[in-house]
C-alpha cells in the first residue's frame, strides 16, 4: 500500500488481486450452474429403470376406469376401450338413424387410432430410447392436457342434461370426446416402451385369459399373475368411482379434473423414479 497522506493507496498488485478474486468469484458461480444444467441434462436424458415401473403402469388402469365410466355415463361411448367402440359404430352402420351414439364412438376410434400414430412417433423419433424419462414426462404430460382441454370445455362451455349429451353430436360433445381418446392410446404406448406389453390399461379380454389359463396361476411367486389381477382391479375401482361421481354434483367434468391430476402424478413420478444403470 501506497499514502499521499490522505491514507492509503492501492498498489497495482493489490488492485490485480482484487480483480483475480472477482474473477474466479464469477468463474466458480459459472461452473456451478453449467454444473447443475448438465446434471438435469444428465437426469432427463437417462433411461427409467424397469423395474417396479409396472406399478405406475398399473396406476394407469384407475384413470382409464374413470375416463370409460364418465364418458359411458356421460356421452354413451368408451374413450380408451375400443372393442366396444368398434360394436358401437357396427351397429351405427346397420341402423345410422336409431342413435348417435355410432357417430361419438366412431369419433372416439378415429382420434385414438391417429392418437397412436402420435404417440409411438414421439417416443421412437424424438430419442434413441423410448425409455428415456424426459419423453415419458413429455408424453404424460401432453395426456394431462389434453385431459384438461376436454374438462375446461365440460366446465365452462354449453351446459345440457346428461339426457340430452347422449344424444347430442355437437362440438361441445365431439371435442371432448376426441381429445380425451387421443391421450388414452398414450398409456399404451408407454406400456410398449417399457417392456410391460399386456399392461396397456385399455385392454382386458386378453388379460383375463392369460390369467386363468395360467399353468402356475395358484403359485406363490407369481409376478405376472399379480399384474394380470391388478389391472381389472384397479380398472374395476376406477370404473365404480368414475360412475359415481359423474352422476353426483362432480359429474363427468370433475372425473376428468381428477383424472388430469392423476396424470400429473404419474409425471412426477417419472421424474423421480430411478434411472437405469449404465
């Protein structure tokens, strides 16, 4: 330090200390933060681990049971389980004017079938691995969306009697309808993307002939005998709540908010479940 009897003055090398300190103040807040992005990167682009990941895949089976319910209740027509949709437009073709219920089922078929060209496209052309745990976030995400679209339109759009939306064919109807069966087929997908291909929550016949035409179906350690009671289970709850409070003050518009927050825990849950080992 210097003095010009005022006290005292910086020297040069005390001033190139200060900057130096500066410096590398600024350099290890820097490398903390590319530090921290590059582990989030890290995370999102792992793959999920396999295992247990039939449980949430299982938890799916209750939102689909809510979805059919409401929509059956509500509309007259399945939103994910579409042999019944199939039979529904049959028969609409054999008698086009008795009901219009062929027309929402019809509606509900073509949206899931385009629903699953989307989603299997977004899990195999935007990552290497359709494991990977941003594009299953992604794709719960978009699901709850589009959940949500179809809710906020029950909510706040044109309200009528649950009498006259089993019959009616307008876009109040329709767009609820096609939104929620384009995200049902998502589950599906994410079921093949993970390695579990029965567990695709909006089918059963084959899941109940599996089950009891299974060799070993009284054994003691069974895993996929559990999973094959599981599904029609939970499916079963969800079809029974959904039933019920789509005819209580909740109705079809507050099945679907519940079922939007369900997919939002399953994203939550994507992002917190383990990633493969390397």
């Amino acid at each position: 330090m210097a003095s010009n009897g005022y006290g005292a003055l910086p020297t040069a090398n005390s001033r190139s200390n200060t900057i130096s300190e500066e410096e590398q103040q600024l350099l290890v807040g820097g490398s903390s933060q590319s530090s921290k992005l590059g582990g989030w990167r890290k995370t999102m682009t792992a793959d999920v681990r396999r295992d247990w990941a039939d449980l949430v895949l299982l938890a799916c089976y209750i939102i689909t049971g809510l979805l059919d319910s409401a929509s059956i209740s509500t509309w007259g027509s399945f939103v994910s389980m579409q042999t019944g949709n199939t039979v529904y437009f049959g028969l609409g073709i054999a008698a086009p004017y008795e009901s219009t219920r062929w027309i929402k089922s019809g509606t509900s078929l073509g949206c899931f079938c385009i629903g699953s060209v989307f989603f299997s496209s977004f899990h195999r052309v935007l990552s290497p691995s359709p494991k990977r745990r941003w594009v299953l976030c992604a794709s719960f995400t978009l699901q709850m969306l589009f959940i949500a679209g179809a809710a906020a339109i029950l909510t706040f759009g044109p309200q009528s009697s649950s009498e006259e939306k089993k019959e009616a064919i307008d876009w109040s109807v329709l767009v609820p309808i096609a939104l929620v069966a384009f995200q049902s087929c998502g589950q599906a997908v994410a079921s093949r993307a993970l390695k579990y291909n029965a567990l695709t929550s909006v089918v059963l016949t084959s899941i109940y002939c599996d089950l009891f035409s299974d060799a070993e179906l009284l054994a003691a350690h069974n895993p996929e005998r559990n999973r094959r009671v599981g599904a029609p289970t939970l499916l079963l709850i969800g079809a029974v709540l959904g039933g019920v409070l789509a005819r209580s003050t909740v109705g079809a518009a507050g099945v679907l908010w519940i079922a939007a927050a369900m997919k939002l825990l399953v994203v939550i849950s994507w992002l917190l479940w383990p990633a493969e080992k390397e």
